[in-house]
C-alpha cells in the first residue's frame, strides 16, 4: 500500500488529507484535536524523512530544511496542547505562535531550494516570482496590514504576530506559483507541495481576516493545516520530488504565467475599486501607487528580457533553417538565397555534384556509415574552396558549390580541385571507401533567375552521370533537348505499359555440340504506335530512372513464366527447360522482390528450378538488399545467372559472396576467339574457374560456326547468340544446329 501511494496512487495523499481535516472537525475537545493535529504532523516527518532515505533523494538539504519547518509546527502543535491541557485556555501570541512563526522561514527556504533543484530558476522567472510576490502583497497590505496597522488599540505584540501569519502563506505561494505557471509538465510533488502550500495561506488569511471567528471556521482552519501536513507527506514520498526535471527550453510566455502577470497586473485596479468601496474616504493611495510602480517596472523588465529572448531565439532559428544539420553546411535554401545575391553583382558560375554509389554504401553498411560518408565529403569540398567560394547540402547525397564570379576557365579548375578532393578513399566504420562524383556546371549566361541556373546545372549533372561515374559536364542549351526526349520517352513508357505495346521475345541457349536448345532468355520490345521499334538500349536507362522498370519488370516475369508454362502443356519433351528472366538492379532492391517471384511462380504453376534469374555484376557489387534477394531466391531453387559476367571490376569476388549457378561470358570475350589473344585466353581462363566451381558457362554473342567449335574445344557446353537463333516469339524448338567438333 505505501509503495502504491509512493508512485501512481499519489493522489490518495490529498484525500487523506481530506479525510484527517474532516476528522478533526469532528472532535468536540479542542485539546484532543491538537493532539490529533501533532500526531499528523509528526507522522508527516517520519513519512518524509523515509521517503528522502527511500528514494537516495538528490536534494537532501533541501528537503530536511522543509522537514525542519514541518518539525517546528509539530513542536507548536504540542505546545498549543500543552496550553490547552494544563492552561485550559490560549495566550495570544505564545509560544506555540513563536513554534508555528519559526516555522515559516525553513517552509520557505526549503521550497525554494528544491524548486531550484527541479530545474535552474531563470532571470524570467525570478521577475514572475517579483510580479505575482508584488502582487499578492498589495492585497495583503490593504485588507490584512494597514486595518491591523491602524488598530492602535490592540497591542502591538499581537499586531505583529496577526500579521506574520498571512505573511509566511504569501511567501511560501510566491515561490511555488511561478513554478506551477513552467510550460512543460509539473511533477506530483510538486502539484502536493502546492496545494499544501495554498491550504495554509487560505488557513492563515481567513483566521487573519475573521476578527471572532465561529468555533466551526477555527475547526476548518486548523483541519486546513492537516491536510497541509499529508500533502507535504506525499510530495516527499513521491520519487518525483528526489530526481531533477531535465531541463526544458522554456516558451516565452506560457499559459499560466500569462495567467499569473496578468492577474497580478490586474489586482491594482481590483484594489483600488475595492478599497474605495470599503472606505471612500481614506483609500491607501500610497500603497496601491507604489505597488502600481513596481509591478510596471516588474513588467517592463519581463517584456524586455522577453523581447530580447524572441530575437536570440530568431537568429538561432534562422540559422538551423539555413543550415544541413548532418554536415553543418548551408543547406539548399541559403544556396539559392546566396547566389540571388550574386546575380546583380557578376556572373556566378554554379556546380551541382551528385554522388555515385552511395545508395550502394547506405544498403552495405549501414546509415551511420551514410551520415559519416557525407559529413567526410562536406568536410573535404570546404577545405579544397577559396575564402569566398560557399559549398551546401542539397539534400540526400547532392552538393552545390557557388563561385560568385569566376570565367569557365577558373570554375573548371574549381571543380578539378572538388574531384581531387574526393580521389583518397574515406576511411568510416572500419572501411576505405572510394568515392566519386557526377558533376554539372552552370552559369548566368541568359538568364537572371536562381532557379534557372540550378536547373541547368542539374540538367549537366544528369547527362555526366548518365556518361560514366566520375565524369562533369558544362551546360549546354541541347542538354534541354535531351531531357526533354528523356521526359517524352518516360510518359510513353507509362502508356506503353498500360496499353499492351510491349511484347517478349526469347533467345534460345544451346547444348555444345550437339545445338539443342536446352532454355531460353526472355527479352522485351517495343513496338511504338509512331515511331515503330524503339530499342531496349533507349528505354530501359528511362525507366530505371523514372523507377517504372519496376512495374516493366514484373510484366516480363508473369509473361515469361506464363509462356514458358504454355510451352511445357502443348510441346512436352520439346519444350525448354528452364526460362531465363533479366532482372534490373531497382527490382532485386524492392523489399518483397523475392516474395513477388514466389507468388507468380504458384500463380502459374512454374516450378522454381525451372526459372533462372539473371542479374549484372553491378546490381549486386554493392551488396545490401540485392544479395539478400538472390539468396532468397537461390533457397527457393530458382537459378541465378551472372550476365555479361567478366566486364566488371570484382567478378571474381562476387563468386564468393553470391550464390551463382550460371556465368554468361560477355559477347567482348567471344567475338576474338578464333584468333590468339587476350580476349581467347581470359575466355578459356573463365571456362576454367567454372569448372572448377561447378557452375554452368554460357557464351553469349555466338554469331560463327568457327566460334561455336573453338568454344566447344576449350570447354563450353553451353552457348547463345544469333548463329544459334535470332530471338522470336516463338522459336524453332525442332531445330538443332549442330557443330563439327
């Protein structure tokens, strides 16, 4: 039960509270009822000083301070108990009012104190503080000291203790309330601190302001501070009251402060009507006009810091928007603000770098290796510009550079320093990784538009990237020509799809010597409506980049399987094997690629070791998603071809790291292989280590008879190429084109 009122079932603390004032309320003897109110507060001790020891609190000196300050009351409570059991009546003031005054500083010194640990007190907030102290004090000085101030028939003693009093609430509340007003969530122990708090300034003013007070108002009075005793109880129980609050960026005016100053403000005129409504002839003009002067300056000063806040804070906001948090370079927007600025002044010359591979990096090894990458390469580009020269983040693995006057001479040398930069390798996550870039350069020629230059500048990048990694391009005015060919050929290529102007075509593979067709390739055409065939070397760059070889791709792969089952119902025994399917590197990146290939295999009942999937070299260089994919499909038992196998820079290495059945020796290979040379000895070379690996060698491009026999004698079994059959629709499966070995 106690640790339950310790966490979630804090407010059980404020209905105990309730529940021992309504107690005392009830007991007739008033010396029994002290006693009652003792025993709660020395229970209230013992409960705090095991919830500081219970929770290792991080403001112990702050919280035995307060403890001392509720110690004090139980001392006066007992005294007032002692006067009542053996004076059977109450001096005014005695030492129970010394008891219960003495209490007040340590209340208050112990809130401020754990206040400042729940989080450090602002300049802002020590002005609330002053505003709504100012505040409360006007109202306490005209209803509570000045009547008592004047009544020179009561004994001074007694004035001052009657005073002090109201005096400890008033203080107790100015420290917390601002704190109560914090944008941000308040803690239970704050939220029973508070409440405490207000319960024993409401006690004290109407016990203050009541001159004969009813014996049942004293009764509620005194319930009042037992329900102040149990709330400050469960603020020390609370673990909330023993860990400091992280530290919140504080808004400029929150809701309750807003709240609080304006209340406070308003309390002068409030004063004012009232105290002339009591006594229209003698209004405490003094007081009401000196609290008037300090709460405007009080205000000016929160206005002040405020207005000075708003403007820090609007330069730091400008700053974030204007910058790449990743790299700490202008972003995009400060770029093109920048060279606005340029425009008038001469002929600014922008450059537009574009990063090859680094999809490949995020997919191998990881975004941490990503941000690290880009935050090497922001560093290297600064480091190789001029003083005046800005470099930015664009977004995503994009760079601009801005040269604010220069002639293409002098920009060419700038991005001749920007490649340079980037030919070490970057060290991160344990790698040395190689990195080059796609650059285009713009300038002003014609035109007086930001925007403009930036779109021929990426107009250039995208032709020097459409070239080669590591390439650059100048704009020129037929780049717009291209890509306007570019854009037209992607907006066909939807309606190519979604009209049925695609159709396949397959390529037989044969068996050496014997040239009978063992499977085939599935290959795609284009028939246009106007401009007749268009070739696969045309659209198929467009729709990888425009992401619609997707969609193309899947179209193939449901067509394919489908023919290929076609062919097994109507020809049996001389229908093809296997059915081979290129697959593009977007497609094996799709996060359910491999599961796309199961269902179209059970949608048309081919089995999987019937279907072969060819991928390039360069679709699983870079690891990642596209050699999870073909291993998912090599444990399906679907087959996996490298195409064009021996053109790429770590051919060997992929051997190891992808699960292949199938090398296709690259037509490069095969042309010269009648003749001695290089190209004859690296294909006899790779015949060898697919042999030795136990995979199946196909050579592509077979377009001779003496290309077929020289394949045959150095150890291909396998081969495809237009000596063997042209693709068609339908291929000739009764042929066999046999060689003389």
């Amino acid at each position: 039960m106690l640790e339950k009122l310790m966490g979630r079932a804090w407010p059980a603390w404020i209905a105990l509270g309730v529940g021992a004032g309504l107690l005392y309320i009830v007991i007739p003897s008033p010396a029994v009822g002290s006693l009652l109110s003792a025993a709660t507060g020395l229970a209230s001790v013992c409960l705090s000083l095991y919830g500081i020891r219970r929770h290792r609190s991080a403001s112990v000196v702050a919280w035995l301070i307060f403890i001392g300050g509720q110690l004090s009351w139980v001392l006066g409570d007992l005294m007032y108990a002692r006067n009542e059991f053996v004076l059977q009546q109450q001096p005014y003031p005695s030492m129970a009012d010394v008891l219960y005054l003495l209490a007040y500083p340590l209340l208050v010194a112990g809130l401020f104190l754990l206040t400042r640990a729940q989080g450090p007190r602002t300049l802002a907030e020590l002005i609330d503080s002053a505003v709504i102290a100012t505040g409360l004090s006007l109202v306490y000085w005209i209803i509570v000291i000045d009547p008592i101030a004047l009544d020179t028939a009561t004994p001074l003693l007694i004035r001052i203790t009657t005073i002090a009093y109201p005096t400890g609430g008033v203080l107790l509340c100015a420290v917390l309330l601002p704190m109560a007003a914090r944008s941000g969530q308040r803690t239970p122990s704050a939220w029973l601190l508070l409440l405490g708090s207000v319960a024993t300034l409401a006690g004290n003013a109407v016990y203050t302001l009541l001159p004969n007070p009813a014996a049942i108002t004293i009764k509620v009075v005194f319930g009042g501070f037992l329900f102040s005793y149990l709330c400050f109880a469960g603020a020390a129980m609370h673990p909330s009251g023993h860990t400091p609050v992280p530290v919140r960026e504080l808004k400029i005016f929150s809701r309750g402060q807003l709240g609080l100053l304006a209340a406070a403000a308003l309390l002068v005129p409030a004063m004012l009507v009232l105290d002339g409504l009591r006594h229209p002839g003698s209004v405490s003009w003094l007081a009401i006009a000196v609290g008037s002067v300090v709460l405007l300056l009080l205000m000016l000063a929160r206005l002040s810091g405020s207005i000075t806040r708003v403007r820090v804070q609007a330069g730091q906001l400008e700053d974030l928007a204007m910058s790449d948090e990743l790299t700490g370079l202008p972003n995009r927007r400060r770029f093109e603000e920048r060279l606005r600025e340029c425009l008038p002044a001469g002929r600014p010359q922008v450059a537009v770098l574009d990063l090859n591979g680094f999809k490949a990096v995020n997919d191998r090894f990881g975004h941490a290796v990503g941000d690290d990458l880009l935050a090497q390469v922001a560093t290297r580009l600064s480091d190789s510009l001029r003083e005046d020269d800005l470099v930015a983040r664009m977004g995503g693995d994009e760079f601009a550079v801005l040269v604010s006057a220069a002639t293409p001479a002098v920009m060419d040398n700038v991005v001749e320093r920007l490649k340079v930069s980037l030919r070490l390798p970057i060290v991160t996550g344990g790698n040395d990784l190689l990195v080059t870039a796609s650059i285009g350069i713009a300038d002003s020629t014609g035109t007086d538009d930001p925007y403009e230059i930036m779109r021929r500048a990426d107009v250039a990048m995208y032709v020097a990237k459409a070239l080669g990694e590591n390439q650059r391009r100048r704009y020129d005015p037929s780049m717009d020509d291209h890509a306007r060919e570019q854009n037209r050929l992607a907006a066909e290529l939807r309606i190519a799809l979604d009209t049925g102007q695609f159709h396949l075509v397959y390529q037989p593979i044969v068996e050496l010597p014997s040239g009978r067709i063992t499977s085939v390739e599935a290959l795609i055409r284009w028939n246009h409506p106007e401009h007749g065939f268009v070739s696969p070397a045309d659209f198929i760059p467009a729709a990888e980049r425009n992401g619609l070889i997707v969609e193309i791709g899947e179209w193939v792969l449901r067509t394919a399987c489908a023919q290929a089952v076609t062919w097994r119902q109507t020809l049996g025994d001389r229908a093809p094997q296997r059915m081979s399917v290129n697959v593009s590197a977007r497609q094996l990146t799709e996060p359910d690629f491999p599961g796309l290939v199961t269902e179209v295999l059970a949608w048309t009942g081919l089995g999987a070791a019937n279907l072969i999937v060819e991928v390039t070299e360069t679709a699983v260089f870079a690891g990642g998603q596209a050699v999870l994919a073909v291993n998912a499909l090599h444990e399906l038992g679907v087959h996996i071809a490298l195409d064009d196998f021996g053109t790429g820079h770590s051919s060997l290495t992929l051997l190891q790291t992808v699960p292949v059945d199938v090398l296709k020796v690259d037509k490069s290979f095969v042309d010269n292989i009648t003749m001695s040379g290089r190209h004859a000895v690296i294909a006899s070379a790779l015949i060898q280590v697919s042999d030795g690996l136990g995979l199946i060698a196909v050579a592509e491009g077979v377009e001779t008879g003496e290309q077929a026999a020289e394949l045959h004698r150095i150890g291909y079994r396998r081969a495809q190429g237009y000596y063997f059959g042209k693709p068609a629709a339908e291929p000739d499966f009764e042929r066999t084109t046999a060689i003389t070995v």
